[in-house]
C-alpha cells in the first residue's frame, strides 16, 4: 500500500516508521525540515535509505501533496497539529483525490465526532485521554 | 437579521460596525484575548471571546438563530471550517468566507464553501475594470449558474458595427442583454443597429469572451 502522512510530530513520524516497518511504501509531508531528522533519529539507516519519501511543503499547496504522491496514495493520514488543517486537507484527499481510505487525527472531541458522522475516520487522542482517565478514576467515580 | 462574525481583524470590525450602524444584530467572535478585550470597548455585549471553530462557541453565539455567518480570520482553514459547520451542521441559510491565499480558492469551491471572497481577486478585478483587456469588462461571473455577464465597447471598425442584432452571428451560449447609448440603456430588439462606441453588456457561457470580443472590439483596435 502506498501510504501518505501529512504532518510528522510525535505521532505522524511513529505511524510513518510503523507503517514502512510492515512494507508499505512511505511518504511524509511536513513544512518543518526538522521533522526529517525525527523520522531518522533512532534508526540505523536514514528514513530514504529505509526507502521512505519525505518533501518540504504546507498540506494546503497542491503542488505540495502531489510531489508527496497524493495522486496515487492509497491511506491518507492528516496529522499536522492543526485540527482545521487536518480536516480540511482530508476531504481535499476524498474529493479531489478520489482516496477511499482517510485517517485523521482531531484532537478537538466534538469536531472529531460531528465529522465522525459525516464519514471521515476520525481519531481523537483527547478522547481516548478522557476515557483513560475515566477508567483510571473509576474506583473513586463508582 | 442576525449575522455572525468570526474574526476581530479589520474586516470583521469595520463590517461589524456598518452592519451595526444598518440595524442588523450582530455578533463578532475572536480568539486573541488582548484583540478581544480591545474590540469589547467598543462593541460591549455584541463581541464574544473564543475560537469559533469549537462547536461550543459557535452555539453559545447563538448559530442555531444566525441569519449569515461570515468568516473572516486570516486562516483559511479556519474559515473553511466554521462556514462548513455552519451550513452543515447548523444548516445555516447564508455564509460568506474570506479567502486569504487565493490559491486556496479552490479548495473552498470543493467544500461547497460559496461565496469565497478575495481580496487580491477584488482588487484584481478593480484593475480589469479599470484597464479592460480589449476594452471587455468582466461584470459578474455566475460560477454555480456557470454564466458571465461582461461589458463591451463597440470600436468603429468592428464587424458588428452598423449591424442588426439579429445579423450578428454570435456563438452559441451567448446573447446581447442590455445597449448603452448616449447615456441611457435598453434591451435591444431583433431590429436594433449597433453603432460604434455603443456599450454592449452580454451574457456568455464562460470561455466566450473572445470570439465575442472579435465581434465588437477585435484584436488590436484601441477604444
């Protein structure tokens, strides 16, 4: 599968190893040149010689997500650290790229979910924090 | 009516305070709190502080009510998102975004996110208006409808010139609404004679416009 990540922080750069890990075909997007080097630190080879891709460009640009391979990008993951960008650049992944499978991460709960039903996967880490402290708690909350 | 106003800049301000002065209801959000505390001097109850593209805030402006919704930060995700959910999700009637990059423009006719208004495209247009290429104005594109309405003026030499409208073999698609003469317009009949320095206004499929140029101001020939 050839999968695209727009947007490599903590989370976007652990999918995308993970993702080349089982043998998909990578490509990364992210404006900062920095989150190059976290996409290598740690590993024996570079990122391009474990045979990812990675370009400099904002997710917005066109030109930008069709030199990352957008074209033919078969998983679309939107995780810059904007929840507006994210969704955004996800519906441009389903309606303009035709891409059937779109990931995205929205750290706001109630725009995860109303989007949720509009037929965007959507992730909230917020969520699942809420829900983790929910379990925690649930002796003092019974 | 009831219009909201997402962003605190000078555009949202200064529509704030003339749709104010017009006696509509308004409500501006912004999301700085210095902005914010600044623009409560003068707007007191009518601006809220917050970031509108959290649902919360938007029902606490009251979106379920809002006539218009107007989005107009200086980040076009931003604006993107907040006319998508208020038409969407709040199924509001009206909404009218800003585009600040105009290379987002198309992004927002994706989304359904219509009228998106530019600035440089304004502006770019008041340059048009002002310099016309081949003296063609360009008045009103209607992109849903996909139509145009554009003004010409008539050259002495061009073919249309001393012709019936009903002589002037014009394209397909297009169709002579309205001659300004000497002044004052009317909507030409079959039989009207068009003479040089008349002002032509037509409505064309886009794409027209210079087989219609050739036929009343053509290539070369200064007004």
């Amino acid at each position: 599968m050839f999968v695209l990540i727009v947007g490599a922080g903590r989370v976007g750069s652990a999918v995308a190893k993970l993702a080349l890990a089982s043998r998909h075909e990578v490509s990364v997007l992210d404006e900062d040149p920095l989150s190059h080097e976290r996409l290598n630190a740690g590993q024996a080879q570079s990122w391009e010689d474990s045979g990812g891709q990675f370009t400099v460009g904002t997710a917005l640009e066109l030109d930008a997500l069709v030199a990352a391979g957008i074209e033919r990008a078969e998983v679309f993951i939107a995780s810059t650290d904007g929840d507006n960008t994210n969704l955004i650049i996800a519906q441009i992944a389903q309606k303009r790229f035709g891409i059937e499978r779109v990931i995205v991460r929205v750290m706001d709960p109630a725009r995860a979910g109303w989007y949720g039903e509009q037929g965007l996967h959507t992730i909230s880490p917020t969520q699942h924090a809420i829900e983790m402290f929910e379990r925690a708690l649930e002796p003092e909350l019974a | 009516m009831y219009v909201i106003i997402v962003g605190g800049g000078k555009v949202g301000r200064n529509l704030a305070r003339e749709l104010i002065s017009k006696d509509h209801e308004v409500t501006l959000i912004e999301s700085s709190r210095p902005a914010y505390l600044a623009l409560e001097e003068e707007f007191e109850h009518a601006v809220q502080y917050g970031d509108a593209t959290e649902l919360w805030v938007l029902e606490r402006a009251g979106i379920q009510r809002a006539d218009l919704v107007v989005a107009v930060t200086g980040d076009d995700e931003d604006n993107m998102l907040v006319c998508q959910v208020a038409k969407e999700k709040y199924l509001c009637d009206r909404i009218i975004a800003r585009v600040n990059n105009p290379r987002n423009h198309d992004h927002f006719r994706l989304l359904g996110i219509q009228p998106a208004v530019s600035a440089t495209d304004l502006i770019l247009r008041l340059i048009e208006h002002e310099v016309p290429r081949y003296g063609l104005v360009h008045l009103l594109a209607l992109e849903e409808e996909r139509l145009e309405i554009i003004e010409l003026e008539v050259k002495a030499e061009a073919p249309a010139v001393g012709e019936t409208v009903s002589n002037i073999a014009l394209p397909e698609g297009s169709l002579i609404i309205s001659v300004l003469r000497e002044g004052s317009g009317f909507v030409p009949k079959a039989d009207t004679v068009i003479e040089a320095g008349d002002e032509v206004l037509l409505v064309l499929d886009p794409g027209l416009e210079d087989a219609i140029t050739e036929f009343f101001a053509p290539n070369g020939s200064e007004g």
